[in-house]
C-alpha cells in the first residue's frame, strides 16, 4: 500500500480536541478540588460542573494491546477521554459521577493499581535502564517494579506526612528526576574505565575525550596515540565512555547504586532541594535488589513515624538536622557522604553546633 | 519465535505493582523483536551488564532530532534488536488522548516497530521503543500524515511540556496547556532540526507546585503566579478548622510567618507573602489567589554533569503570559541568541551563564538587576566595575550634594 | 648604657600574674553576670565573690601617654589591673563595688567614651589603611572615627536589637572581621592595575606574578618581557600589585568603598554568616566620609526599627529575604550585588516565592 | 620639630568618639617619627592616596617573624616615617594586663620607637606603630629580657589568642587562657620562624559566643561546648519570667524547636539541642551547661583571597582540653603536617583541603568521617571509591546475607 503524503514541522496535534466537553466548558475556570480516595478525585467549577478523576499505576513501559485494553475502559466509562500524568499515571476523565464507582470497580476486578493522589507515593519517574540505553549501570525498569511491589500500600492506600517522590537513574547523567527527588536511585560505576588503546586513535578524537572529562582526569599519552587517566580524579562517570567507543566502563561486579535523599520541586514551604548522597553502594542485585529495596523502605518508615504533617522529606530531615538523620535511620556514615566536588565548602559544617 | 528461557524477569511479574516485564511480554508474543528484546534484557540481568551499542545517527529526512539510534552488541544472538532505535513522538499538550487517537497511534506501531513504548518519556515524548532505521520513514510518513510530529533530541529545543493547568486545576495562573502549544509550534525549526551547542527544555508549570517539575529539569521554567491578595473565605475557613489544626498545620509552617489565626478568624499579611502556595493547597476551598496572573521564568536547571545540577534561577521575576506570547516568545529568542554565542559545545545555558556572569546574560537580554532573582548578595570583595558604573554612581553623588540628600 | 641580654623564645608572659586577687580566687568559678548599665557589668562567682568591669571606648591608636593615663586610673581604681578586649576596648577591673561609681564619675570628668555592653554597638574591628599599610585605598582609622562619632549614643546609651558588629578593612585583604560583621565597610580599587615594562623584569617573578591573579587575568607578554592583564576578567584586587612593585592600582580618583551586612560570627541561634555586598561604591572623600556614616547609620536605623529583639542583622534580613531589605532600606539594587564569581550557583534565587 | 599644617586631620578630632588622631599628635609632640607620621598622613588625606612602599624584610636576630617591614615613597618629604617598621609583641592571654607591665612597655617603646601604639592588632598582638631597622635588635634585647616576647608575621604560626574565658565569663567550658598560653609556648618556633606555605592562626573561644571571632579568623578555631543536659533552675525562670516574653524570646527563637514554656516551667528536650547558647546567655541565672567538656575544632577560616572567605569547618566534633593539652597538640601538628605536604604557596589549610578532598585530610589526621562535620552531604553522584571501599560494602552485604538483617 503506498504511504500516505509525509508532512513536516506541523508539532504536536492541538490539545482541545482531546479535551472533555466538561473541561471544554469549564476551561480555567474551577474552583477546588476534592481528594476521595487515594485513587479518585472531583474537582468542581465555578460553574458547580464536575469532573472526576480515576487514577491508576502504570509500568510505563506500555504494549500496544494495553494501551487498547486502557482505551476500551476510557470509552466504557469516559467517552474515550484519558491523560497520562506527568508522573506516567493513566487518569480517567470522567464526567458523569455514577460511573466513578463502576470503574473502580472494573479496575479493581481486572487488578489494577488505582492510586497515587494525595499525600503518598506515586509512580517512580525513571529511565531506559538495560531496556534500552547503552550507558546504563543498572535496569531501571526492574528496580522500579521491586521497589513498588514493596511500597505499593502507599499507593493504594496509606498516608505519609507528605507526597514521596521516587525516582531512578541508571546513569549519572540522571535522565529524569533523581537530583530532586526526596528518596532516589542513582546507578554508579566504581572503577576507573579501561581504554582500549589500538582502537582509539580510528575511533576517538582527542580533545572531545579530554574535553568531557568533568575532573580533567584524561591527559594525553602520545606514546600510545592515545590518552591516559588519572586514577585520583576519575569518579567513574563514563562521560569519556559515551563520547569513545574504545573507553569501557562497564563492570558487572562493580557496577551498583547509590541513595539519595531529601530533594524536592515544588515551592511549598521551601524552596526547592537537592537530593544527598545516604548510601553510597549497593551491589546490583538483578532481578529484586532487595537490599535497595530495604533501604527505600526502611527510610519511608523513619520519615512516615517521625516527620510532622505536610513536611517533605527534605524539609523534616533539615528541621532535625542531617545527624539526627544518620542517627534515626542508622545509615553508616561514610566519606563519600562528604562532598569533594566543586561545593564542599559550601556543604561542610561551619558551626559548633550540631547534636550529638 | 524464539522461546528464551527468563527466570530472572519471570520473577518480576509477580508482585502487586504493573509489571513491565508482563508488557515486554505481552508484545512479545505477536512482535518478533519485543520477543528479542525480553531475552536480551534476560541476558542483562543474568550477567549484570548492558549490551547496548553507542548510539548513531539515525533520523527521518529533513529532521535532525525526535529518533534516538541504538544497536545492541548481541545483534547476532537478538536479531530483534540488533536496530532498536526509539522515536520520539510530540506528546499533546498536558498528555492528554482520545482513545481513539491512542488506538491509531498504537496500529501505526505495531505495523512498524517493536509493539512496545513509553507512555511517556520523562521529558514527555510518546516514546515508541524499538524499530529498524527503514521502518523510520513510513512511520514517520504514516504518523506526519496523520497529525503526528515528532518530539526532539540531540542539540535542539526538546519537547516542551506543561501541567495540566486549567484543563484541571483551580490554581493555574495562566493557560499552560495553550502556551506549551504554541510555543511548540513556534519553534518547530529548533524542535527539529539540532543547531544549538546542546539541548534546551522549556517546561511550563501553572503555579509553585511544579506539578511538571520544571523548577529542575528544564532550562526555561516557567512558573505561573500572581500579584495580589490571597482572598479568604471565613466561613471556609471555620469548616477547616473543624477537620484540621490550621496553626500547626497552615499558620506555623507558612515560610513568610505572613499569617495568623486566632481560633476564629484567619489573616493574612499579604505584602509580606511570597506565595509558597502551602495554605491555599492544604485549603483550597478558603483561600484563592487574585489580581494579576502572570509568570515567573526561572532558567538554567538540568542534571549534574558537568559541575553537578542546577535548579533554574530566577531571571524574569514577572511576565505576563497570554497569546500570542508575543514578548515570550522574543524572550526565548534573545536568551538563544546570546547562549548560541557564548556556548562550548554541549554547554547548557545555565552553565553558560554561570561561565560569562549574570551580568554578561542580563544585560544582552535587557533585563535589569533586581534582588527578587537571588537569595542573597555576593559575598566577596571580587566586584567589577564598568567605567560607566563609575561615572553613574559618581553623578549620584554630585546629585546627592546639590540636593543634601543622600540615595543609596 | 648596655642593652640587657637578650632572651628568645620565651614566648608571653603568663597570664595568672595580670589576673587581679579575686579572679585568680574564683577563676572558672563564674555563676553569672548582670549588666548594670552599658558601660558597666558584674560577675558573681560561686564564692559570693563580685568583679565588676567598666568598659572605655579606645581609638586603638594610642600613644604610650594615653597608655599611662589608662593605668593611672587603673591604680587609682583596680590596683592596676585591667584588660583590653578582643575589639580593642579597656576593660577597668573592679574588686571593690565602692570604687565603681567614682571610677564612671571620672571617666566621665575625663570625656572618655563608656559604654558598648549588651546589645549595642561596640568597638569597630579595623585595620591599618593609610597609617599604615601599603595596600591601603582608605583610611580606616577615619572612617571609624566618623562612623562612631554619629553613632557613639549606640555605645553609651541606646540599645540595639542586637550587638552590631562593625568593622572597616581598607583593601580586599579584609585584615580583621569584614567578611563576617554585621555592617562592615571594605575600601576597592575600581580600576586595572598599570604597568610598568621596563621594571617588570628586574623587580618580579613572571611565575609568581601570574599564580597571584585569583581570576587568572595574567598572562606573559613576551614582547614586552612583562605580563599583560585580561580586562574583562581583572577585579582590582591588587594581589598582583601585592607581589610586584612595579604593578601599580592605587587611584584616589577611583578607588572608594563598598558596604556589606549582615554577616556574623557567634553561633547563637543561627550559624555563622558571611557578609553580603549592598552598597557596591561611595567614593573616597576624607576626613569624613560623610556618605559612608549616613548609609551606615541608615541601616542601622532600618534595623533598629525593623528587627525583632535578639535578631541579628543578618538573622533580620534572612527572615524578612532580601529583597525586603533592599526595599526597606531603599537601597538600589545593582548588578555588583549579583555573585559573578566562584560561588554564584548558590546565591541566586531558585524559586518563584519572594516578596513583591 | 616640623610643624604641619593638617587641617583635614584636625575634622577628625573633633566629636565624641575618642580619636586617633589625637593619639597621633599626642605621641608626636615628644617624638618626630610619630610627628612626621601625622603630616604623611594629612598628605594621604589631601590626596586621597597612600604612601607606603611595599614591605621589606626586616626583624631580630634568628627571627623571622614579628617586624612588619615599612617604609614610605615620601622619606624626603617625612624622614620620620621613611623607616616606618611595626614590631608585635606578643599579648598576654586574654589581654590582661597589670599598670605596672603596660608602663614598662610604653618607656621602651618611648626610647626606641615612635611612642605610637595599637592596643591591639586584630590578631591579637601588642603592636607597635612605627621604628628603624636599627632600633628592632635594642628594643627586642629591652623586651625579651622583660619577659616579653615578639608575635608572628609571615608563613609561620601566628600569635594565638583567646576570649577571656574563666578569667571572668561563667560559660567557659574550658580553661581557654591557659590552652593559649601554652600552645604558644609549645610552639614557639613554629612562632618565630616562619616555615610554612602561609600564615597560620589558633583562636580559643570558651563557648560559642566566639568572642574571639574564631569561627571566621582562625584556621585552627577551639570552640568551647559541653555533652549533657541545660540544667534549668525554674526558680530563676520565673523570675525572668516578670521581665521578658520567655516564650517570644527565647522558646520560639531555639533553632532546635526543642523547647516549651507553659507560662510556669521551662521544659528542654535535650537530646534535641544543638548547644547554640541563645537561650542560656539570655537566662544566664536559669540555665547552665553540665556534663562532660571539651571543646569542638573547627579549620580553615580565613578572608577572602583567593576564592572568597571561608567560616571554619567542624573538623573533630569533641575533644577533651585539659592541660598538658597531649591530645591537641599532637592534633596540630599532624595538620601542619598534612598541610607542608600538600600546600602550594600561600595557600591556607583550609584552602588545601578543599582541593585535596576533606576524605585525604581526615585519613591523614586520623579523624574518621562524622555527620557533624557537614551541614549537608553530597548533592552531585560523582563519587570515589576506592577498592577498599567496595570490598568493605561487599563484605557487609555477605555478612547481612548471613544474618539476614540489613545494616544501611
Ligand atoms: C496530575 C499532575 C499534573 C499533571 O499535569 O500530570 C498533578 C496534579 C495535582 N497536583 Fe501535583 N501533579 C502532578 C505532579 C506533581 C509534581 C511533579 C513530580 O512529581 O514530578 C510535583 C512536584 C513534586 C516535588 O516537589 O518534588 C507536584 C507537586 C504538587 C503539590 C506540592 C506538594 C508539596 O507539599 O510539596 C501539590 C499541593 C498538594 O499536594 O496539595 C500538588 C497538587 C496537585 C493537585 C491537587 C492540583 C489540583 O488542584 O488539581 C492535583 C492532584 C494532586 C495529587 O495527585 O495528589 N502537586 N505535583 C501530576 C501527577 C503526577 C502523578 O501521577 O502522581
Ligand atoms: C528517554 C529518556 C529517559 C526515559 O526513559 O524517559 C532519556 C534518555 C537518554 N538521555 Fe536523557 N532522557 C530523557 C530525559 C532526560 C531528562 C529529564 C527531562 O527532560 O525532564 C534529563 C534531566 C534534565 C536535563 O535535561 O538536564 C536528561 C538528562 C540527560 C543527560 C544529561 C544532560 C545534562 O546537561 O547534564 C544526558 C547526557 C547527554 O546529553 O549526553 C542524557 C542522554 C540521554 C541518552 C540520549 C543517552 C545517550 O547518549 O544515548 C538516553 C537515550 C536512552 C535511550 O536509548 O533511549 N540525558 N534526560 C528521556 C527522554 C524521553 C522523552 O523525550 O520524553
Ligand atoms: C569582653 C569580650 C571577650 C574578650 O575576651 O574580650 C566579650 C565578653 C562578653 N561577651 Fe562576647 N565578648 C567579646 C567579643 C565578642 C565577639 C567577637 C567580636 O565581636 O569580634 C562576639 C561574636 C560577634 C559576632 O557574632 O559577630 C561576641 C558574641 C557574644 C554573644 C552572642 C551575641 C549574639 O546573640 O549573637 C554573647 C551573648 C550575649 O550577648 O548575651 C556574648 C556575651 C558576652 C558576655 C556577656 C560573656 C560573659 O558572661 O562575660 C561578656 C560581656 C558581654 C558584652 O560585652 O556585651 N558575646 N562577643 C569581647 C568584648 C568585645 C568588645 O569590646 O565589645
Ligand atoms: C596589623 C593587621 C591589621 C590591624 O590593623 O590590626 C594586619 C595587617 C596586614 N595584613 Fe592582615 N593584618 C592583621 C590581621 C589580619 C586578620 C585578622 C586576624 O588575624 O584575626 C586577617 C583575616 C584573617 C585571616 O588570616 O584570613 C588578615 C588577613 C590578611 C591577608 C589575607 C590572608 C588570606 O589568607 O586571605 C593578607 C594578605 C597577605 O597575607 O599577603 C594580610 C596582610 C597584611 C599585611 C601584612 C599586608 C602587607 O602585605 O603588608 C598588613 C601589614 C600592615 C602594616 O603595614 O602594618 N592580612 N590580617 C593585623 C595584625 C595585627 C596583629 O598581629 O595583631
Ligand atoms: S540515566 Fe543514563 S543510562 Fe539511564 S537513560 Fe539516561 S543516559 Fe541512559
Ligand atoms: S569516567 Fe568520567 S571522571 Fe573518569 S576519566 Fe572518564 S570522564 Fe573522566
Ligand atoms: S502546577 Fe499548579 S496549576 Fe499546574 S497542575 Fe500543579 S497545582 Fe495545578
Ligand atoms: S502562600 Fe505561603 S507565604 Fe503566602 S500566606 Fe500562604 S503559606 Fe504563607
Ligand atoms: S586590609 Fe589591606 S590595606 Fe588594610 S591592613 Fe590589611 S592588608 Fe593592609
Ligand atoms: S588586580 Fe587582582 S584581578 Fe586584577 S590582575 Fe591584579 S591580581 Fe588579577
Ligand atoms: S566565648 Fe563564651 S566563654 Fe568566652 S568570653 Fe565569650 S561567652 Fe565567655
Ligand atoms: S542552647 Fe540553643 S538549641 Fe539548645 S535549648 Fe537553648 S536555644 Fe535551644
């Protein structure tokens, strides 16, 4: 069959057409918004219209076959309307409240995971992992699904002082929302890339190499046609390795993840954070990385006991000082904690005072 | 078909949460190279190592962007995924579908790729995982033809995505969904066709929430907010007070200590606010934003490498933000511009700027020094002075003597 | 006559022989102190025991007969036994609660300055400027006498929030406390250093010359067997005039002062603070500055006025941000206040949430 | 004697704070060095420029610190100043001093100097103001045979100093005039011949008051501080309680939050303390320290050349400070050490360990790493390991297989 006329440049199709009638009405004009469970909400317009939302997890990776399964509920239910969240979440819109509870319990009967609205965990922001990108040091996907199958109570059902915000990267180069995340995944090499010299001068160009290298740990080494790499600078980042080919860095017994914690977006209360470095290493442990998964768990518990309403995990762990973190938690304490990069100064203590 | 034997990732379809293995799966069953790629990722589990090749350059014509190459090492063992590229397809504004326009994409997919796809890419893009490069152009003529484009990679302007907005929410302070459009549709040559130093996101989020997270990961944050009084409802506010403790919940945690409640009527100091959004999203039904709505555009976050992250910084305290966006869009130009000269090679504008000074940037951008865009002074004696800033603080104090009184 | 043998290393004298009786009786014995007036205070020691202390202003410059005249009092009123503080004023030290008053009365007979306990402003920190020290682009000596002219009532009368730390350094060196004082001024060079060629080979060391610039705005000139200085990078800091006779930056037209608050030093509530910059030039205009003493004073008024009790002027200012202070003060806002230098990613604002 | 005319000078003996520049006639009515000193000055007023050459090296025999090299550009014009060297002795701890001592050192100072004086120099020491090359040896022959002693210049340990401490404050948590003394007399060489990379300064505060301003001038800052409770005498706080707002002024203004006042009893949850001192210096009669003492090290402080300032870091959170001071002084040199090892010239302590890495100084001074020494940990995931590292974390992992319980 012959392919139909390509267009160009013409962006994305214009968002009204997939709006329903009862968006298209109220458009910017709603009032508030009311939580009914963990997996539904109404939000109501000046109009006194209402509009229902049925929230339901997503692996993100999605087949065809159910992306259409998740179609047919929109147009049982939605008259076909569906959003995807900005966390990955399949939101019914629905707009005729006696099909609120048939669709739940539709979802429920088919096991879906309907959830995630309110103050508790939602659906993990991460990345390609061994599913799909060359520099990953670990699966995404997988420590996605171990981590949830842990913590899916609080999707579904159980409060915690504030929303949780999960990710995971499978490289430094932290594709998503690790660097700001109250409690994420972060996946690390940890030994200085091997360089196949033979291959470098056909494959690599020179300053490129040198010039991606965040701490100038790659020199020159003209013997070889080639470069070399300081081992006292290289913290492993696999920049080299993604601009250089010949530059391999992977390394299945050394390769594992770190944990973050404390970051956040929003500007409520605080301004936005960073996430910390807490545990420095964990071995890759395909296909459950229980012990990642413990740690997760274990700090959602410290923070869910100890944190007042509405805190962050960010914000409770400044209120108590990040000692008192350490001690509430009994993470190790350890050098790569301390910051050597650019900031340290910035990061170091400058006061006697501290809790013991 | 092959059969491959997958202990590991059989493990994770057990369990309460959506497995994406059941989804690789599941395409696998009718998609030869979704069949390849469970057995490769098998492959990765069991050895606990990536297999995938640098990326090439693969692409529709015309376009330099929106399809990530990718090859993997074990082409032979996987032919499925020997080409596995992904295409990067330009989400709706706020991610929002027809069923009907879902099923289309889906038929197109599974008539030329894998079968399988991220629904959606953390920057937004409908992203479709796994094709051959010759499958590239029918598809792209089959989705164009039907109102498809694609999104961005490589050293371009990347998708832009927004919050929901007004679509859903009663806190948007201007039409995010409206803007993301048309900005998108401004920059389809920038979109497209890679002429930066490096990449540069634009997100768009209604208010303080950041329900898009743009605050940390796009190079042009653009924040909704408002100048005017925070309106309170008394009567709402007593319904709250029944089912919450509003000092300890609202007045003690507002950062501003702009407000009070004294058991019966709540206050707010509002020239003092900064319009954290905390109190009006724990009682949105109380209290609601008014007066003029606008945008605070904030620039330069991204993720760590080179020096570590950024979050974007405060450059355009205020901006009003309505169609045709006419002083936005200029802005966006103005900011490339002065990047596109200044930048290295995969420079992102904040590092840029961190490079050349707040200055150099404000200045070629015309927007003037104001304290709303840092949280607190320089703190070293390193100061420039042009000769001009000399000759203008010089004829204040010439000023300053005739008229015997001192501006500091 | 013969000079007598000289000693080395002998290191100070031990302190215990200056400590009058009744601080070698209770020493680390203290229980607690009353302040009695701003001049004045007593300590009580476990024992019972009471020294009382009575604080004189001192313009640090002394000549060895003011020096006498100090001691003088002290026979008359300590038995000879006095202190100076860590701001360089005279401490007289009082064992017998009747010689308090008489020792005020003639102090104040005398026209010396008493005062500067409690939460007042006391001494200013400052260093040598033109009496001194090469490196000098003001006086401090005089813009200390002619900020504490208009604001001795702080130091005899007039309570404060808090103490305000004042402190004057007069080049980027920053001698003494600028870099953490509540109100503090420090003296820059505004303009590029010249050079002089034909000296440059004779007098300085290329090496030194270049590794001196904290901005690296040095580099060779081989034609002129000189260096040659970057413009756009140079910040007038005089390091290279530091190390380099021929290098020469003072300029009277030029060179001027900046004034930065908010800095402190004592762990109390809140941690240290650096100064930050507000006012970034006032141009040098002996013998009395009179711009410099009214921004002071100015601030200091803002402060008085705005500040809560025990709130310093930083601890003021962060609560209140920044931009409140600019607004209250009525201080322009100029791009020098935007950190261009190293630590710039930490000092701009990384929210939508300030004040209007 | 010449007479000038100093008209800009004369303003600035007029008002009532105490003025130097009648200190500077005062001492140059008996003495043409400090008379010439006025006249220079008047002229650096009246052309608002300075005249000081750049220092030589002078100073005492087998010293090679303490004389401040300085001579003027004007020696023709002032052959009062054309020698214009400062000499620092080095001050008593806590400055005490008795009429007796300070008489003796102005007639020394009389005799071979310009009678001109700073009491004191913002390091601590007894400086004076203004004398010839040849006057040093004399002069330093009269002094040192009187027991005092010169304070340091150049690269070389310089003159430590001290808050008063327990001479006279009843919250000195340990003895910080006797650690002064004699931690300048344990290094005196250190003191007197500069052997450093650059300077090196010791301040001792009792508390964290810091009334020596260690915190931001030192890069050995010796902070006072206990381990143990606030012990309250509520007797006292009620008293307090008739003259000031405890709740406003103290239980709100705790940076800990770990207070509560219910108008009658003071009640402090003390594990949740951080010692900051607001609450017991404002209810010094109420509230004293108990427990255990030492003190906190922090390094590193210092002004803001080359890279801007730097307030000190906590280093050791506690040591006991008890004389002989064994402990503390074996900890200081081990720093210097590290510090002569890895210094470029001119560059302070603290300097050295932000390039070298705070992990490289710790190993070397046997410090392990604390959560009290950072405010906050790292934010970037460029992280070093070392083999060592990596087999210790493994060889947990197996140990927590076996037990089958985590430890993070
Ligand atoms: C649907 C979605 C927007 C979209 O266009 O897709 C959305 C929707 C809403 N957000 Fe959000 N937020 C959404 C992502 C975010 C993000 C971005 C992210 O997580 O990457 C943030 C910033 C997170 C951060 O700070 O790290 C975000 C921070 C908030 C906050 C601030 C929470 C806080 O206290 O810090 C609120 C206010 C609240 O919770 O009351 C909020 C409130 C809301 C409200 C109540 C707004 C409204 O009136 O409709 C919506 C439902 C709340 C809910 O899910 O609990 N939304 N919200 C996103 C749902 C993601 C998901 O599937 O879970
Ligand atoms: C697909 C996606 C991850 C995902 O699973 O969702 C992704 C995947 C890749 N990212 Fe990313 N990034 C993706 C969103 C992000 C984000 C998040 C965002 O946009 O909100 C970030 C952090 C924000 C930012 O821009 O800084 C991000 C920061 C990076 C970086 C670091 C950039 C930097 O300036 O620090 C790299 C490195 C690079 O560009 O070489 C990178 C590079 C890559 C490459 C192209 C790596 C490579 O060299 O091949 C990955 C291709 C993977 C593959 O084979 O499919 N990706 N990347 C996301 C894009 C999907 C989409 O279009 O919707
Ligand atoms: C005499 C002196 C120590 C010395 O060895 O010389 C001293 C003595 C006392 N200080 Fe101090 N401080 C002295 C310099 C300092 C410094 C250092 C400086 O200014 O360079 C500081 C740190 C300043 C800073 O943070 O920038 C200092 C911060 C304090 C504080 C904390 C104030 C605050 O709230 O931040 C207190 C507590 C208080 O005020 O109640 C204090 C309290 C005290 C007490 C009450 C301690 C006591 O019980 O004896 C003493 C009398 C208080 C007074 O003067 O108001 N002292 N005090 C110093 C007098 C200097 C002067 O002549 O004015
Ligand atoms: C006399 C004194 C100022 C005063 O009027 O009190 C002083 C005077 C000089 N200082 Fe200082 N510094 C003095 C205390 C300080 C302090 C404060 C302190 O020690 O508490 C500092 C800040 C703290 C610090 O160490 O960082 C200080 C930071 C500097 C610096 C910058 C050092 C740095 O690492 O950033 C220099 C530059 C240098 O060393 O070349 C410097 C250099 C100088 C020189 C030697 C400049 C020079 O190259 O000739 C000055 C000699 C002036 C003269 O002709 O007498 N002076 N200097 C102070 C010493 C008196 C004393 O011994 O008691
Ligand atoms: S985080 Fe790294 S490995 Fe993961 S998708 Fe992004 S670039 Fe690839
Ligand atoms: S891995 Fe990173 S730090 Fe190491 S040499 Fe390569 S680019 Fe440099
Ligand atoms: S960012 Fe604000 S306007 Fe947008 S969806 Fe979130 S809460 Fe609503
Ligand atoms: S928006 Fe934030 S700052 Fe403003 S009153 Fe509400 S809580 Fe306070
Ligand atoms: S601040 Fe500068 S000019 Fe003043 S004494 Fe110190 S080095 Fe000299
Ligand atoms: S004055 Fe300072 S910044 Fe300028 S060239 Fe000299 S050393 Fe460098
Ligand atoms: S630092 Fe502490 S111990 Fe020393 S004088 Fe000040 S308040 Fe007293
Ligand atoms: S010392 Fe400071 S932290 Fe401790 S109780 Fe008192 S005010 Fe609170």
């Amino acid at each position: 069959m012959a392919l139909p006329q390509r267009k160009t440049d013409i962006g994305p199709p214009h968002y009204k057409q997939f709006l329903p009638p009862v968006i298209q009405k109220n458009y910017g004009d709603w009032k508030y918004h009311e939580v009914l469970t963990p997996g539904s909400m109404v939000h109501v317009a000046e109009s006194g219209d209402k509009l229902w939302t049925v929230r339901m997890a997503s692996p993100r990776i999605l087949s065809t076959d159910t992306i259409r399964e998740i179609c047919a509920l929109a147009e049982k239910y939605c008259d076909g309307y569906l959003r995807f969240t900005s966390r990955n979440n399949v939101e019914f819109l629905v707009s005729d409240e006696k099909k609120v509870a048939p669709l739940m319990k539709e979802l429920k009967d088919q096991k879906r995971t309907v959830g995630g609205i309110g103050p508790m965990i939602s659906n993990v922001v991460h990345t390609q992992g061994w599913v799909h990108c060359h520099s990953a040091c670990t699966d995404a996907s997988g420590l996605v699904k171990s981590m949830m199958d842990e913590l899916h109570d609080y999707f579904t059902t159980k409060e915690l002082p504030n929303k949780v915000r999960l990710a995971v990267a499978c490289c430094v180069n932290m594709c998503g929302a690790v660097h700001c995340s109250d409690i994420a995944i972060v996946a690390v090499h940890t030994k200085m890339p091997e360089i196949n010299h033979d291959n470098f001068k056909n494959m690599c160009e020179m300053p490129t190499v040198i010039g991606a290298c965040p701490t100038r740990a790659i020199s020159p080494d003209p013997a070889k046609k080639s470069v070399k790499i300081n081992p006292d600078k290289c913290m492993y980042c696999g920049n080299c390795f993604t601009v250089c080919p010949p530059i391999s860095i992977k390394n299945p017994e050394r390769d594992g993840v770190a944990i973050v914690v404390g970051g956040k977006v929003s500007s409520l209360r605080s301004n936005p954070k960073f996430s910390k470095l807490v545990i420095p290493y964990i071995s890759n442990e395909p296909p459950r990385w229980p012990k990642v998964v413990a740690a997760v768990k274990h700090i959602v518990d410290v923070y869910a006991k100890n944190a007042k309403k509405h805190e962050r995990v960010g914000e409770w762990i400044e209120r108590i000082g990040w000692e008192r973190f350490f001690s509430l938690t009994g993470i190790d304490f350890t050098f790569q904690s301390i910051d050597d990069f650019t900031f340290m100064r910035d990061t170091m203590r400058t006061a006697s005072t501290f809790k013991w | 078909m092959k059969k491959y034997n997958t202990p590991l990732l059989d493990d994770l379809e057990k369990g309460p949460w959506p497995s994406f293995v059941t989804e690789m799966k599941k395409a696998g069953k009718k998609n030869e190279m979704a069949n390849d790629a469970v057995g490769h990722l098998e492959k990765c589990y069991s050895t606990k190592k990536g297999y995938w090749k640098h990326g090439g350059i693969v692409g529709v014509l015309g376009y330099g962007g929106g399809v990530i190459g990718r090859y993997s090492e074990l082409g032979e063992e996987f032919p499925g995924v020997a080409h596995f590229h992904t295409v990067r397809l330009n989400q709706p504004s706020g991610w929002f579908y027809t069923s009907k326009v879902l099923r289309e994409i889906c038929d197109i997919w599974d008539k030329y790729g894998s079968g399988l796809t991220n629904v959606h890419g953390s920057t937004g893009d409908l992203v479709l995982l796994g094709c051959r490069t010759e499958a590239l152009e029918p598809l792209f003529a089959e989705y164009s033809s039907r109102g498809w484009d694609l999104g961005g990679s490589g050293s371009d302007m990347r998708t832009p995505s927004c919050c929901v907005g007004p679509g859903r929410c009663e806190w948007a302070n201007y039409n995010t969904l409206e803007a993301c459009y048309q900005i998108t549709q401004e920059f389809q040559d920038e979109l497209h066709r890679p002429m930066f130093a490096y990449k540069s996101k634009i997100k768009f989020a209604g208010c303080a929430c950041d329900c898009v997270a743009s605050a940390a990961r796009a190079d042009f944050s653009v924040i909704g907010t408002w100048k005017g009084d925070i309106k309170i409802d008394q009567k709402e506010v007593k319904n709250y007070a029944n089912k919450m403790d509003i000092n300890a919940e609202i007045v003690d945690m507002c950062p501003t200590k702009c407000m009070s409640y004294n058991g019966k009527e709540l206050k707010i100091n509002n020239s003092e606010c900064n319009r954290c959004m905390h109190c009006i999203t724990r009682m949105t039904k109380a209290l609601r934003p008014s007066g003029e709505r606008g945008v605070t555009i904030c620039m330069g976050s991204k993720a760590p490498i080179v020096v570590g992250s950024l979050l974007s910084w405060v450059i355009v305290p205020f901006m009003k933000m309505e169609p045709p966006y006419t002083e936005f869009k200029a802005f966006v130009r103005k900011c490339w511009e002065w990047w596109d000269d200044n930048a290295k090679p995969r420079e992102r504008i904040g590092e840029v700027i961190e490079a050349k000074g707040m200055r150099s940037f404000l200045e070629a951008i015309g927007v003037p020094p104001q304290p709303q865009q840092i949280r607190e002074p320089r703190k070293d004696p390193f100061i420039f002075y042009t000769d001009e800033d000399i000759a203008r603080f010089k004829a204040k104090e010439a000023e300053e003597k005739k008229t015997g009184k001192y501006k500091f």
